[in-house]
C-alpha cells in the first residue's frame, strides 16, 4: 500500500498527525486516545497498514 493512500485513509477515519519522529510520523486518534507510528517508506506493507489501522481503532481500507 502507497503511504500517501494510507495517510489519506487515516484522515478519512478522523487520525490526526501528532509529530514527526526519527524515522516514524506519529499519529492519533484523540477521540479513543490511541497512536500509532507510520513509517515514512513509500510502500507500506499490507499487513504493517493493517496493524496501524487496528492500533488505532479504525477499520483497514485499500
């Protein structure tokens, strides 16, 4: 999966970015006080995107 297509879902589901770490972009879901780091590769994959989506309580989408 194309990290932008993720990051685009993210914000979909209500995530916001939180910060900008060594390697890693944070991001929240402020409303069930969730996080989980994305890494900034340009393809992600699947089942990695699958364990960001479940960390922060939203549903996985391609």
């Amino acid at each position: 999966m194309k990290r932008l297509a993720l990051l685009k879902h993210l914000r979909e589901q209500g995530c916001v970015f939180i910060r900008e770490g060594g390697s890693h972009s944070w991001w929240g879901k402020p409303q069930q006080n969730r996080r989980s780091s994305v890494p900034r590769h340009t393809e992600i994959n699947d089942h990695l995107a699958r364990k960001i989506c479940k960390d922060l309580g939203i549903p996985f989408g391609k």
